[in-house]
C-alpha cells in the first residue's frame, strides 16, 4: 500500500512538470508571435493588416502634349532614348464614387 501511494506522488509530480512545460512554451510562442506582429520592422515575416476598401478609377483622358512630342515620325528601330518624350503625363481620372453620382 505504501508503495502504492508513492507512485502517485511521483506521478503527480511528473503531470505537475509537464503541464508547466506546456504553459511555459505556450506562453513562449504567445510572446514570440507578439513581439513578431507589433514591429513595424516585421511586416514581411507575420502582415497584420486592417481591411482597405478598394477604390476604382478610371482614366477618361489626358491632357495635350506639344505638338513636336505628340506627333514624331521616327524610323522602325528607333531607340527609346532617341524620342522626344514627356517625364509624365497629365491624365483625368474619375473615381468609382463620381461615376456612380454622375458627377465627372
């Protein structure tokens, strides 16, 4: 009988150590996962992000370039760098809220 109640002790104990083995590695990739999400450094490891609406634009037009830009005639082959292009473009643009109020 004696020996009996000192297997339960050791089996008590053992239970005892691996539930607090559990909770301790638990709580170690708790912690990991939250230091992982809260810096900004991260973000490629673990995206935590908040819902984006999606917004729709259509482009209607764009604006009018010089005519010597607009109206080049260059030879088949002719290296993008020899044109006489624009840095950027000027375009109109119209959102899917104008398109839906008719505004525009």
């Amino acid at each position: 009988m004696r020996e009996n109640s000192g297997n339960n002790l050791v089996n008590k104990h053992n239970g005892r150590q691996r539930r607090k083995a559990g909770r301790r590695l638990l709580t170690g990739v708790l912690a990991f996962v939250m230091v992982l999400t809260g810096q900004p450094g991260t973000v490629g490891l673990l995206p935590v992000q908040a819902e984006q609406k999606a917004e729709i634009r259509m482009i209607t037009g764009f604006a009018s370039l010089a005519e010597e830009t607009a109206r080049q005639e260059v030879p088949f082959g002719t290296q993008l760098r020899e044109l006489s292009l624009p840095d950027t473009l000027e375009a109109y643009v119209l959102s899917d809220d104008q398109k839906n109020s008719g505004g525009g």
